[in-house]
C-alpha cells in the first residue's frame, strides 16, 4: 500500500511553454500533498505544501505564480511549470501525507525529471 | 526542527552491516528521529523512525543515545541496492506546520562488491 505516481516521468521541453506534472496517491487519500525540486548532486528542496481544496503555501523564493499548483481531489496534485526555462530544468518529486496518518508520514513520487531545451 | 549533522559518505562491503551516524545535538523533547533513503534517481523512501526507544524493521535498524543527541542507521547484512543517499531528520510528528520533511545533504553509502 501507500503508493504515490508521478506523470509524466520526464518530459524534454521547449523554453517558454508549460508543462504540467501530475501527482496521484493510488490506495489512499491524501489532504496534504507536497512538492520538491531536486537540482543535481543536490538535496531535494521543498517548494510548496498543497492543501485538497485550498491554496497552496510556497516557500520563500518560490514564484507561485510560476509554478502553478492545484489539488482538486484527495487523491491527485497538479504543479504547471509556466513558460519553462532552462534554468527550470531539474527533478521534481511529489508526496503524499495519507488523510488521518499516524505521525504525519508522507510517501514519495518516483519523481519527474524536466529538462527544458 | 532540530538540525543535523552526517557524514558526506561512507563504503561498506557487501553483506557487512553498514552503520550510519546522525548528531542532532539540538533536539527537543517531542522531536522523533526520521530516516529516508533515496536511490538514483528516484523518490525517497521511508525508512524508520524513533523516539528515544530502539527500533526494528524489516528494513534496518535505529539505535538513539540515551541522552537523544546522535543516532545510528544500520542496514545489517548491506547489498548493492542498498548504495543511495541516507538522510536523517528530526522533527516534531505532531502539531501544525509538523507535516513538512527538511533534507539536509545526506550521507551518501555506497555498497562495494
């Protein structure tokens, strides 16, 4: 149980247009969704929390209005890269903290890498 | 949450018990010890997770200091696809704004033949 998808796995894109990624909890609901980006060699860094209904909270130096975040369902999250950049380019993980979970664990995507050309 | 401190990596030989430390001098009283793992390329995944209390699991073992301020991970008998980047974490499980998990750089444990 406790698995968490990611769609698509990578994606190549072009500078300028917006590609969206999307993050589903398969056998479990999930109020809390949360998004990370993973720059190479590096830690993952998390970028916003998405709340099923709600708008999400962004973390300092993370343009909301760039990276476009929805959760309609408790079971799927959207993020939109808008107008991608190279720069924008890099590994992008969901999770999932299950609705009423004991000690507030969250599963992991298997992450999407985005290489914007 | 409390900050931690790890070596940037560290070898085992395969089939040896791979034992990776974590100081977390700062922690508080309601703080719980938190272990992902993440393999190339791939999203982290639970490991284990304690209190004060030694824990067991099909996947490792978590031993915390009496007095709470380092931890050790051990994988007992390490294989090949054990090699990934381990990251302890400690925060508070409970109460809001609990639910967010900060990566630190890891240890990076890589599994020799």
């Amino acid at each position: 149980g406790a698995v968490v998808s990611q769609h698509p796995s990578w994606v190549i894109c072009k500078s300028g247009t917006s590609v969206k990624i999307e993050c589903r909890s398969l056998d479990f609901q999930a109020t809390t969704m949360f998004w990370y980006r993973q720059f190479p060699k590096q830690s993952l860094m998390l970028m916003a929390t998405s709340n099923e209904g709600s708008k999400a909270t962004y973390e300092q130096g993370v343009e909301k209005d760039k990276f476009l975040i929805n959760h309609a369902s408790l079971t799927l999250s959207t993020l939109t890269v808008t107008s991608a950049h190279p720069e924008d380019s890099s590994f992008y993980i969901c999770s999932a903290r299950p609705s009423g979970g004991l000690h507030n664990e969250q599963f992991f995507g298997p992450g999407t890498r985005l290489t914007v050309l | 949450d409390a900050k931690t401190t790890q070596p940037p990596s560290m070898d085992c030989a395969e089939g040896r018990a791979a034992n990776l430390p974590c100081n977390h001098s700062t922690i508080s009283g309601n703080e719980y010890v938190y272990w992902y793992r993440q393999i190339h390329s791939q999203g982290p995944q639970y490991i284990i997770h304690g209190l004060k209390n030694n824990e067991t699991n099909e996947m490792a073992s978590l031993i915390i200091t009496e007095d709470r301020k380092s931890s050790t991970l051990i994988l007992p008998h390490a294989t090949l696809r054990d090699t990934a980047v381990y990251y302890c974490i400690v925060r508070s499980p409970f109460g809001a704004g609990s639910y967010q998990l900060t990566f630190g750089k890891g240890t990076k444990l890589s599994v020799i033949p």
